[in-house]
C-alpha cells in the first residue's frame, strides 16, 4: 500500500490522507487516480491541499530532465533515453514508449527537447518516476482501447519514426513500428472492424469479420515480394483505414476508391493467396 500511496502522490500530488481514502475504496492505482481527477474533493470535506492547485512540479522535471540530458547538448538523446527506460521498468521498444513519444512531442527516435518534455509531463499529471510509471500505465490501456488516441500516436509515428530529411518511411522500419501498434490495437479493441455501409449510408447487419491477426504477416510478406523504395506517409495513414473497414475476404474493397496503389496491389495478392 505504501508503494501505491507514493505512486498516487506523485502524480496527483494529493495528501497522503487522501491517497489512502482513493486507494482504499478504488484498489487499483490507476482507477483510484482517475477518480481523483473527477472529483479530487471527494473525501476532503471540500478542501484540498494548498499547494495542490500549481500541479506538477517543474522543477522537479527539470531536474529529471537534466539527469538524462546529454551532457554535451541540449536535449535527451539515445543513451539518457535508455537510462530513463531503465529507471521507469519500461523496454524501449515497448509499444507504450510511442505514446509516450506523441505525449512529449518527441520529434525523433531517443530525442526530447525540454519543452515537450515538461509540457508533456505536466500535462500527464507528473513530475517523478514513480508517477510516470502510473502514467505509462494508462497510456498502453488508452492507446489500446481509444480509437482516436490510437490514430493520432499512429499518425505521429510516421514522422517520429522517418530518418530526418527523408520524406518515406523504409520498408523495415515500417514493418517494425507496425509490429508494434497493430497487434496492441487489435487486441485492445482500437482497431475494432468498423462494419461497411450501403448505398443509402446504412451499417450492414451481416456479421462480418475484419482484419485478421495473421494478415499482419501477410502484408509484410507482401512488402517484401514487392520490393520498393519504401512506404509514403499517405500509405502510411490510409492503411490504417483500410486495416479497419477492409472485411477478411478482401471482397468489398472498392478499387475505385482512392486508395494507394499499394494497397490496391496487396489486395489482389491477398485474395490470391486466400483462393489458393
């Protein structure tokens, strides 16, 4: 329990009073710190603590920034990331990290300027490790489970993930960043099917199945025959569309739509391989 109340104080920067009345009643850390934020008076008799309002401390986030900073630059760069993986108990190729990316405004790979860094943070409710590790928490359910959170990490990580000054993302680097967000969203309920519609706009009550786990591998392994240079930022976005409306046939995707050509190819080659 101690480790929860310190958790809970460090994001919410509640009493410990308080931190114990949430966790109490809500048992889990994350639950108890979302009921917090509804209603933080809850069981404070309408008072709360005095220096409550100023929220996350940034001082505190300086200093944390300056203990990964590197020592040569301004900003977090590869190894202060890897040592601040370290210390939040977090892979730094976990999925989560993305989030994390977007939420800090992280321009590239192992790079955070102080700015997103702060802003980032405060606005997660943070300003230590241990509130940061709460947080995480709460971003991998989010980015899961939310739809449009997903898309907007997704979308991020285009640019995120791009080599600077390059305009595409490689082939074996998209594949690698689509390992990682498309099982999370499929298994989440991100990424659920979002059925077709008729002519006259109305959802097709026909159950239908989506997009497979196993058609993971199947674009990648599409990607791979074909070749190419590697993938643009409108394939990039439009795929995640057509990951979410196309059926597990492939039999009701309009080839006069405007879909990249890419995603026409793979198409044909998918119900090549499913009539085979």
């Amino acid at each position: 329990m101690e480790d929860q109340i310190a958790q809970f104080c460090g994001v919410t920067g509640a009493s410990t009073r308080d931190a114990r009345k949430f966790l109490e009643k809500y048992k889990r850390v994350d639950i108890a710190i979302d009921a917090y934020y509804n209603d933080p008076n809850a069981f404070s008799g309408g008072s709360r603590r005095n220096n409550d309002s100023s929220g996350p401390s940034t001082s505190k986030l300086n200093s944390l920034f300056d203990k990964y900073k590197d020592p040569d630059g301004p900003e977090i760069t590869i190894d202060g990331t890897i040592k601040l993986c370290e210390d939040l108990q977090v892979d730094p190729e976990d999925v989560v990290m993305l989030a994390v990316a977007y939420e800090l405004k992280s321009p590239r790979i192992g790079q955070w300027n102080k700015k997103g860094w702060t802003d980032g943070w405060k606005n997660l409710g943070c300003d230590s490790i241990p509130g940061m590790k709460v947080a995480l928490v709460r971003l991998r359910d989010k980015l899961g489970s939310d739809p449009g959170y997903f898309q907007k990490v997704y979308n991020h990580t285009f640019d995120f993930a791009r080599t600077e000054g390059q305009r595409s993302l490689g082939i074996d680097t998209a594949q690698a960043f689509w390992s990682l967000l498309l099982p999370h969203g499929l298994q989440g309920g991100a990424l659920a099917h979002i059925r077709s519609r008729d002519k006259d706009e109305d959802v097709d009550m026909v159950e239908e199945e989506g997009w497979k786990d196993d058609y993971n591998q199947w674009w990648f392994d599409f990607l791979t025959e074909k070749g190419g240079k590697g993938i643009s930022k409108d394939t990039w976005i439009m795929f995640l569309d057509f990951v979410r409306t196309i059926d597990s046939k492939f039999t009701k995707y309009d080839m006069e739509a405007a879909w990249p050509s890419t995603i026409d190819d793979f198409v044909e080659w998918a119900k090549q391989r499913i009539s085979s």
